[in-house]
C-alpha cells in the first residue's frame, strides 16, 4: 500500500487539494462555528492534516487566535501552503513522532485521524503533549463505519485506514482522557449520513 502522504503530494500537484477544500467547507464551517463558541478567550491553534493551509487561514482569521499552525506530512501540500500564505506557519511533519515544543489551546483536523495505524496513539500524544490544560480538539471524520460507501476508500487509493464505529472513535477520545466529550453529523444529505465530528476538552 502506498503512504498516505504519497497520495496527497500527488493531490497537491494535480490541484487536487482545491476540490478538497470544496467538499469539506461545509462541515468544516460547523466545526470552526463550534470553536467560535467554546473559544471566546484568546488562543492558539494547530490544524493537523492541514493540506494547502486554508483551515489554517480561516483560524488566523479569529479576532481572538494569536497564533494558528499547520501542519502536515505531504511536502507538495506545505509547499502550496507557504506559495499562498508566505507569512504562515507551515511545517512538514512525520506523525506520530513530531514532537511539538509549544502546547496550544485548540487542535483541529479533517480527515486525518483515520489514515494513522493506531489512532489512539496520537490521541494520547495530543491530550498529553500537545494541548494546554483547557484545550479543545475538534475532528472531522468521513471514514467511519455507518458510512457504509467510504469503506471502498482504502481499495480504491490504495492506502491503510483505519475503520471504527461512532462509538468506538468515542471511546478513544474518553480512553486518551479528553472530557466533555460531543459528537455530531455535520453536513448530511441524502446519500450521505454526514462528517463524523468529535470533540473534547483537556481538563
């Protein structure tokens, strides 16, 4: 099987990465809503998986973020990053290893979690390592087991992902020590049952 960040270099060039940003705006759009609320404080943020940087964008936006990073392990995808935002913190990372030096108070990602061979891993790096006392993370999911169509994904990209049901995602966040736990379907239509979106506190 190919890595994953093979697959999206390849996006990257081929302009891909713009019919992302597309198809994920709307969910998307829910969970910076949800940050909006929860956030009202100053804050810094990361946007794991972060592609061309355009979440990253949208964060900075915030009246109230004084810092948002990207980050990502497909070296095009940083490249288009840095091309359209030069003043922007992008950094091309392996995950799970890269080991970040400062603690933030928000994490987001969207379609990231799942292309990691043991997810819980990282969950417990990010609530141990990664997020201040307080912190918020917020994960888009579309890979999931009631969407029953996205289970031909790793056939047809040729890359590993790793499948759990609502409730087994749920139980990594509660097993990796998040609290105040939430989840919804963002942005669902009729043949599709919607993003998966978790969310979490550090205490």
């Amino acid at each position: 099987m190919k890595d994953a960040t093979e697959v999206f270099d390849n996006w990257a060039i081929i302009g891909k990465d713009e019919g992302m940003e597309k198809g994920h705006a709307a969910a998307v759009t829910e969970m910076l809503e949800f940050i909006a609320q929860k956030r009202t404080d100053s804050f810094t943020a990361i946007d794991i998986g972060c592609g061309n940087g355009w979440v990253v964008r949208k964060l900075s936006d915030f009246p109230n973020c004084t810092h948002a990073i990207g980050i990502d392990g497909a070296e095009a995808m940083i490249a288009k990053a840095k091309n359209i935002d030069a003043e922007g913190d992008y950094r091309l990372v392996v995950l799970p290893e890269y080991q970040l030096e400062e603690k933030v108070d928000v994490i987001h990602s969207m379609e990231f979690i799942y292309y990691l061979h043991d997810p819980a891993q990282m969950l417990n790096i990010i609530h141990n390592h990664w997020l201040n006392s307080g912190g918020l993370v917020v994960f888009g999911i579309d890979f999931y087991a009631e969407h029953k169509r996205s289970h031909e994904w790793p056939g047809l990209l040729d890359v590993h992902m790793t499948l759990h049901s609502e409730e087994e995602w749920l139980a990594l966040w509660k097993n990796a020590g998040f609290i105040d736990i939430t989840s919804w379907r963002a942005n669902p239509s009729a043949d599709f049952p919607g993003t998966l979106v978790i969310t979490g506190r550090k205490s």
